[in-house]
C-alpha cells in the first residue's frame, strides 16, 4: 500500500515537471530602434541602399540634417554665345562746325528765301560768319536790303553784342565785314586800353549811326557814304565799368557823365589811332565838323589800299 502511494506521488510529480521543462518563455521582440538620421527603419528598405533617387535628383548634395536637398529648378534656354545683351551702338561724335560748312548758327540749310526772310549767301559770307561767332560776336541775319541802286545789303545781320559782356547799343545793321573790323577792334584794342587806362571792362559801346541810305555827310550831289552799304559806324561813347559813360567827343562836347583827366584823354587817343589798322577811314573830332561828335568808322575799297586816318 505503501508502495502504491509512492508510485503514485512519483507520477504527479513527473507530470508535473514535464511541462515546465518543456514549456519556454517566448522572448519578447524587440521595437526596432529609429535610425541615426531618424528616417525610418531598415524595414522600410529591404536591400540596404539609400532610396532611390528621382529623376533631376542624382546630383543634388545631401543637406545638413541628412536629407535630400530639394531640387534645382529647371535650367532656362541655353543662352546663345556672348552671354547679355547685345551693346547698342554708340551716338556718332558729334562734328564741330568747320567754316564753310552752312550757316555758323548750327543749320546746315542757308534760309529759302522770300518776303522778310534772310537770303541764301555765298561761301564768303558764310566763312565771314563763321569768324564773328569765333570773336563772340552776338548777331542775327536779316533780310536783304535793297533800298535803291546806291543803297543795297545783300547779307546784312543785326549785330547786339561784340564779346562776351560787351553789348552794342544799338543793335547795328551792318555787312559781315564791317561788323568784323569793329569786333576785332574792340577786342584787340577797345578792351585793352580800358584795362591799362581805368583797371575795368568796357561794357557797352554806343553807336549813333550804321545803315543808312544817304550821301557822305549828307550833302546832296556828294558820293554815297559807306553807311548806304552798311560798311560803316559811327561810335558815340563807351561805357566802362565804375567809370561812367566816356564821350568820345572832345570833353564837354556831347556826352556827360565822364570822368575828367589823363587816363580818358589817353583812352580816347589810343582807340582813335589803333582803329586805323582795322579800318580804311578813321574821322573824329578834329576832323571835320561833321565828325566833332563821334568817330567814324568805314571799310571803304580803295586804290592801292589807300586809308584816310584823321
């Protein structure tokens, strides 16, 4: 009986033993762990490589955090060789007036003639022209006049100004060639001897007289004056700067407002004899008595180039 329940003991035991040594625990699977660059786990690519990339993405650079760095933008149109635009081509040089080369105001058409327009001129005129704008002359044409057979202009102009800051007052109706003479002599010897006699600029010559259709003096049956050619002028005065209006009549004569004294007395006799290279006839006070007022200056022609300086 004894026995029995041993055996018995013995057998519950072993049953018992069986099944815990058979019996092992099933390990639990472990969460995979994220990756380095927290893009996902090795599950997601099977063969190991990176993913594959899409077309245009070959060689973009990885960016810093690890990921494809987004894709370039499409490529324009090739640009043809030489790269912007093409230069426009430059303004050709702008030519200075040469003389000869048309009207010296900058037209290359002399004006059409007609009623009150000024008429086409020569190469001479256009060449004496060029050389009034070359002294600073201040003048404009006129049109051509034709007061008789005795009394005719072809080209005359209008001259206000003789140089920068010395006006002519009036205005003169004169040739080409005359208002020449009394440029250059008022720039070579006007200007001059007012700096020598008074320290200052002439600003104003005052003229009595330019064309006008008439007689030497005025006398009937006598030889036209050149003023009926518009070759001549007739100077009254010339202002100077803090010096007043000096006459160029003998003191007293005409013209007030001039200071008394040697340097006006010099001015008057160095203008009056150096216009002599300047002009054919050269008549003042002392002359005549149709010229105790002023000073008469003309280009009249002569033989042998004859001058008449008094």
């Amino acid at each position: 009986m004894l026995r029995t329940r041993r055996i018995l003991a013995f057998l519950v035991a072993a049953a018992l033993f069986v099944p815990a040594a058979t019996a092992q625990p099933v390990p639990a699977i472990p969460k995979p762990k994220p990756s380095a660059e927290g893009t996902g786990s090795a599950t997601d690519n099977p063969e190991g490589n990176a993913p594959r990339a899409r077309p245009g993405e070959a060689d973009d650079p990885a960016a810093p955090d690890g990921t494809a760095a987004p894709a370039a933008a499409p490529a324009g149109p090739e640009a043809p060789p030489g790269n912007g635009p093409e230069p426009r081509p430059s303004d050709p040089a702008r030519e200075e007036p040469t003389p000869g080369g048309g009207e010296p105001n900058g037209s290359s058409q002399a004006p059409a003639e007609g009623a009150g327009e000024p008429p086409a001129i020569d190469q001479a005129e256009s060449d004496c022209r060029w050389r009034l704008k070359a002294l600073g002359v201040a003048f404009e044409p006129l049109p051509a006049i034709d007061d008789g057979p005795d009394c005719r202009i072809p080209a005359p102009i209008s001259v206000s100004e003789l140089d920068a800051g010395l006006k002519l007052e009036p205005a003169a109706t004169l040739s080409c060639p005359a208002a020449e003479a009394l440029a250059t002599w008022a720039k070579e010897v006007v200007v001059p001897a007012a700096r020598e006699a008074f320290g200052t600029e002439p600003s104003e010559i005052v003229q009595a007289s330019s064309y006008v259709c008439r007689t030497q003096n005025g006398e009937p049956g006598a030889k036209m004056s050149e003023h009926a050619a518009g070759n001549a002028v007739d100077i009254l005065a010339i202002a100077v700067e803090g010096h007043g209006t000096i006459g160029l009549a003998d003191p007293g004569a005409v013209v007030s407002d001039s200071a008394e004294g040697e340097a006006i007395a010099g001015f008057r006799a160095r203008i009056r004899s150096q216009a002599c290279a300047f002009f054919a006839t050269v008549l003042g006070p002392g002359s005549d008595e149709a010229h105790a007022t002023h000073l008469h200056l003309d280009i009249r022609e002569r033989e042998a180039g004859a001058r008449i300086c008094q």
